[in-house]
C-alpha cells in the first residue's frame, strides 16, 4: 500500500501540502506511543497542522532480503506498534491537525545522493554524545523486552536472586506478564513464537530532509530530541537575529506551558472544536509570518501580547481540567497521575537553510515553489507531571 501509494519519482511537490499563513510544524521525534503522546498529540492544541513522515517502511527501497512484501512475518512488531500509534491519531488525521506525508529520501532519488553526501561530511563534524548514545540504548532495550521469552526472564530473575525459589518466580512472571497485557501498545507474543523480528526504531527525522519538508510545506522544525536541535543549530544562518528577537524568546521560553497527559485525541479534536487556543494559534501565525518578512528588530506588539495570550491559555487550561473531571472522574485522573504536564515551548528565532537542499529543490520545482527561508525552529521540553 504504501509503495503505491508514494511509488519511486513521485511528484513530492504534488503529494506535499503547500505552504500558506498557517503555523504548520515537522514532527521529528520518536514515534512510539509514550513519545506520540506525550510531544506530538501534546502540542496539537497549540498548533495549527502537525505534520509527521511516513513512519511505515517503503518496499521500493529496501532490499529483497529485509522486505516487508517479501518477508512481512519480520515486521509484525513494528507493524502493529505503528498501527497502534495511528489509531491514536486517527481523529487528529480525520480532522486534518495531524497528516501524514511522504519521506523524500524514499521517493527522491537524487535528493537521496545529496542526503547522504551531506550525512558523511556531517558525521565527521557532529559527534553523538556518550548522553544520547546512552538514550537511545534504553529506548531500545524497553522496546526489546517485553519481546523476550519467559525462559530469559526466568534465567535473569535467578541471576539477580540465586535463593529465589519456584514459586517466587512464578509470581514475579505471573506479574510481569500482567504488566505487559496491560499495555496495549506492546505486541503480546514474545520472539520464541514470532521469529525474527526487524525494529524500527526512529530517532526523529534526518536533517535534510526535515530541511527538505519545510521548504516546501512552508513550516517549522518541531523537536523534543536535544540532539535534533543541536543539528539544526549547525544549519542556522548566522546573524545577530537571536539578540534581536530576545526580547520575545526569553519571556516566551520561561513560561510554563501544560500539555495533555491524557492525550485523548477525539477530546482534542473536540476542544479546538470549541474554539480553545483559537487565540494562541493565531499568535503563533502572526510571529511566524513576521519572521518571514525579516524586520530589523522584534515587534514590540509581539512582546506586549505575550502575557495576554498567555493568560487566556490558562483559561483554556482550566475548562479542559473541568470538561476532563466530568468526563472521567476526579478518582481517575489523580490515578492516571493528573489531566496535564508542565513544559516550555522554547522558540528558536534563527533562519535555517541548507545551500545544497535549497538548490536541489529550486531546480527540481522552480523558484517560486520553494520557500526561501525556514524563519524559526520550536523545542519542546517536559517537566512535571500535574
């Protein structure tokens, strides 16, 4: 389906959604179901369009050996996570919040060559730090073991308590194996009786071609991945815009914004129905759209309407508390851990560009297709729970 659907030399700039006043953001981060939940449904009040790259793997360009259509016993895991991680979306898709979007790097070729050209200069000038090394190995390491036959577990638990007897370790599978049935994320059958299984673990989008998406959908670079933003950090054009613009991004970063911890997304559907954030999406559009114009300083308008917009939010927050107790009960959401998170929405208000990508796409759509500039980058950081 998805090879028919994106087939090789498609017309990325007839699939993609142009660009228009709209503040649309890229979503590069992890697309399991906590990270979904928690960063991507998260922002979906705040922003007009949330675009996420097809996370599925194109057959078109995957090797006979490890392709799905050839071999799709190895994908069940990964099949059914991401299926499971639509469903979540379905209502935010339906609505069109959250759309789905070919990745160029499977449909384009040439652009693929200039990728990977650019990945090697730039691997040789960015480090991974031992820090998100570290990450990414406990990522996988949980996604991985609830996958492990009951013998592993067995072996493990006498391995941490050699005096465990029988019947203590029954209770501690028993337990184990009722923590997993309770997440329903997780594929129930274990590697014993799956096969082999291929992962899929995606660590946010590559560099160029979140550089290549925003271009030609005209948004911004959304990440909650500190390595992601220390890439886009190499890409920024270099000007005094970041002193310029701190007038608003240092207020703007210190705020405490909430996002939902219950990231329900027919309620989310229905609360922007309703009209809420209406006020902080059009401020959102309305820096974006400066941006664009490139003025010598930061309005003071937009430093002075911070506090209001800021306000109202809260306003808003406190009817979604209300509508959710009624809904779902005081007693639930204090089990559930509370309605909402603490975090900061952190704007970046540097241009970004990529010569190479930025000529690859004006001479593959023309000039007047292209976006000259990525005006601003926004990084999502969680905190507390409330």
């Amino acid at each position: 389906m998805i090879e028919d659907l994106w087939p090789v030399g498609i017309d990325t700039m007839r699939v993609l959604p142009h660009p228009d006043e709209s503040f649309s953001i890229i979503y590069s981060g992890e697309m399991d179901a906590d990270s979904v939940s928690n960063y991507l449904l998260g922002c979906s009040l705040y922003v007009d369009k949330i675009f996420v790259v097809n996370p599925f793997p194109n057959p078109c360009c995957i090797k006979k050996e490890y392709n799905p259509i050839y071999h799709p016993s190895q994908y069940k895991v990964a099949t059914y996570r991401l299926l499971f991680v639509l469903g979540m979306l379905e209502h935010c898709i339906r609505a069109g919040i959250v759309q789905i979007i070919p990745n160029p790097f499977e449909v384009d070729f040439q652009f693929r060559g200039i990728m990977l050209a650019q990945a090697e200069k730039r691997k040789k000038l960015f480090k991974i730090g031992e820090k998100e090394t570290e990450l990414m190995a406990r990522k996988f390491q949980r996604e991985m073991l609830w996958l492990l036959p009951e013998e592993h577990f067995r072996k493990t638990i006498k391995e941490i308590n050699p005096s465990i007897s029988e019947q203590e370790t029954d209770q501690v599978i028993k337990y184990l194996a009722k923590v997993r049935e309770s997440e329903p994320s997780q594929y129930l059958q274990t590697l014993d009786q799956t096969g082999h299984q291929l992962t899929l673990h995606q660590y946010g989008i590559n560099l160029e071609t979140l550089v290549y998406l925003c271009h030609l959908t005209g948004s911004i670079p959304y990440t909650y991945i500190n390595l992601k933003q220390k890439e886009l950090g190499t890409i920024s054009v270099k000007s005094d815009d970041s002193l310029k613009w701190k007038a608003l991004s240092d207020p703007f970063s210190s705020l405490k914004f909430r996002f939902l911890n219950l990231a329900i997304d027919p309620f989310i559907v229905a609360m922007r129905a309703k009209g809420l954030f209406k006020g902080f999406r059009s401020y959102l559009r309305k820096i974006k759209n400066i941006r664009l114009e490139k003025p010598a300083v930061c309005p003071t308008e937009l430093v002075d309407i911070l506090e209001n917009e800021y306000k109202q939010v809260e306003k808003d927050w406190e009817f979604i508390e209300k509508e959710l107790k009624d809904a779902l009960g005081s007693e639930f959401l204090e089990h559930a851990g509370g309605a909402y998170f603490y975090g900061n929405i952190i704007p970046y208000f540097e241009d970004l560009s990529l010569e190479c990508v930025v000529d690859h796409l004006k001479s593959k759509f023309g000039k007047e297709h292209v976006s000259d500039r990525i005006p601003m980058s926004i990084y999502g950081k969680l905190s507390e729970i409330s």
